[in-house]
C-alpha cells in the first residue's frame, strides 16, 4: 500500500512556476482579508444598528452579521476574509462598503485591492469640465446641477446644494436623485407632488435603462433601490416608461419657504446623455427667494472657510 501512495505520487503533474501576476494577487487577496477584518473588527454593533447582546466576544462585528447587512451568503464572505481565490463583483464590494461604513478613500482602497473599478460617482467627476463648473457658479442664484442618465449628481452650484437637503452633507456615492428620492427625508419633504415625482422618476429610470441593462453600475443601483425602497419596487412594477421632459415644480425649501421653478435640461452630449439640470424661478416671489438662499449659501461656506 505504501508503495502504490508512492507511485501515484511521483505522477502528479508538476505545478506550474507561479508568475509574478500570480503572486500580486495572492498578495491583494490577503491585503483585502486583513482589511475587511481590521473594519468588521472596529465597527460596533450600534453603529449598523444592531443589538449588543450578553454574550458578544468579538470586538466589532460577527462575520455573519456582515454577511446579513451585505446580502451575501456567510461562507461566501468568510472565504472572502480567509484570502480564498474568489470572484467579487461590484455590487457585492458597494454593498460590504455600505455595510463596513468605509469613507470615500477607505471605499477606493477596497476596489483597488478586489482590482475592480469602482461604478459609483465619486467628489470629483472628470467628465465635468471646468468650464462646466464656472458656468453653474455663475447661474447662481438659480440652482443647476450635472446629471447623469444614472441621476448620479456630479456638479452642482451652492443655490442647488440647498434646494432640496444639504448636498455636501451626503456622502458622494449617494448623492443620486433616485435615491435620494426615495430614501432621504429631507430630499422627499422639499417636493411638493412628492408620490407623482416618485412615479415619474422611476419610469424615466427604466426607460433609461434600456440602454445599459449589462452594466454593473446600473445594476447596482437597481438593486438598492429594490433593497431599501418599498415604494420603489412598487413603482418598478407597473412597468411605466416616460421620456425626459421639462416642467414647472415647487418645492418646499427649508431656509426659504415655498419656491415655483421652471425645470430645463440642457444637453451636454447625445440624448440621454450628460445633462445641465437648471431651475429658473417662474415668479418674482421665487426669484427674490432664491436670492434669499443664495446668500444663505454663501454665509455657510464663509463660516466654513
């Protein structure tokens, strides 16, 4: 018996010389593993709002408790801590980012390490130009932003920062008007027609989606708005699509009061593409209030400066 272990032994084929491409990513996967380790470890339990309990040993979160926020399977995620050679996709890696509370750099540094790009709009959009950027300063007092076919918001003027929340207090990988819509109190109260803005939005949504039903961001963005909006799986569901179009909306400001504006998108590129969103005041009242926030707008970045 000891001499057939032997000769089957001595017929196993070789490994292969491992490359240098090998081992560069033998050493991300254990960077990634040590990382999502050392930030399950210093997250409590109250901050992802779960219950400490008695018996708790771990310093931060259980794996499974990760897995659960994150929508993947235990085993899975525990592969992924132990370096296992494992596939992540996009989503899976924007979900553990949500879940593990990773700031903008903390959240790059974990796509660099899966060695995935990162789908989310980010604080600085190349694709906006500078002269972009002067242009919406210099609409001010009325609000204007640069939007995506996604409504991933990429640059806005300080008069649109205040419109609808406080925008530079929203973190950059969520600052999408779908979202926003459908999950911040403050964005949802500002709208005055708030359930048809809901409806309309998530039927532009799927008509422009057509266009990009592979890609990862997309897809990504889908599901979490599946995931943490009932009122958007409902509207989902009717199946309704609607083409881009500009109105008149009201918004309720929280500084100023009651505001009447005239919505227009201004094309930056083929249809459906990038788009100026800008909204002009539709009477004196308004005007004279967004000048109102204008400079409510410019005393906070004074004070912050």
């Amino acid at each position: 018996m000891a001499t057939m272990v032997r000769e089957t032994a001595a017929v196993r084929e070789p490994r292969e010389p491992r490359t240098p491409e090998t081992r560069e990513s033998d050493i991300r996967r254990h960077e990634l593993a040590a990382f999502l380790r050392h930030r399950r470890e210093h997250i409590t339990p109250e901050q992802v709002g779960l219950p400490r309990g008695r018996r708790r040993r771990t310093p931060g979160l259980r794996r499974e408790e990760v897995a659960q926020l994150s929508a993947v399977g235990v085993t899975w995620y525990t592969w992924l801590e132990q370096a296992r050679d494992i596939q992540v996709s996009v989503q899976v890696l924007d979900a553990l980012a949500r879940t593990l509370l990773l700031d903008v750099t903390e959240r790059a540094h974990l796509f660099n390490l899966a060695g995935a790009v990162d789908p989310a709009p980010g604080s600085h959009c190349p694709s906006v130009t500078d002269a972009q950027r002067i242009l919406l300063k210099q609409l001010e007092p009325l609000p204007a932003c640069i939007s995506n076919s996604r409504y991933d918001i990429l640059a806005y003027n300080r008069t649109y920062g205040l419109l609808m929340c406080d925008l530079d207090a929203i973190p950059p990988v969520d600052r999408n008007c779908m979202l926003l819509c459908y999950t911040n109190p403050d964005w949802r109260a500002a709208i005055v027609e708030h359930q048809a803005t809901m409806r309309l939005m998530a039927a532009k949504f799927r008509a422009n989606m057509a266009d990009h039903l592979g890609e990862p961001a997309w897809k990504m963005l889908l599901k979490r708005l599946m995931t943490e909006s009932a009122e958007f799986r409902e509207a989902w569901e009717r199946h309704e699509v609607v083409g881009f179009r500009s109105k008149r909306k009201q918004f309720r400001n929280a500084y100023v009061g009651l505001l009447t504006l005239d919505h227009t998108d201004l094309w930056l590129g083929p249809h459906n593409g990038p788009r100026m969103v800008t909204y002009a005041p539709a009477d004196q009242e308004s005007r004279m209030r967004l000048e109102e926030l204008q400079a409510i707008a410019l005393e906070r970045e004074r004070v912050a400066a």
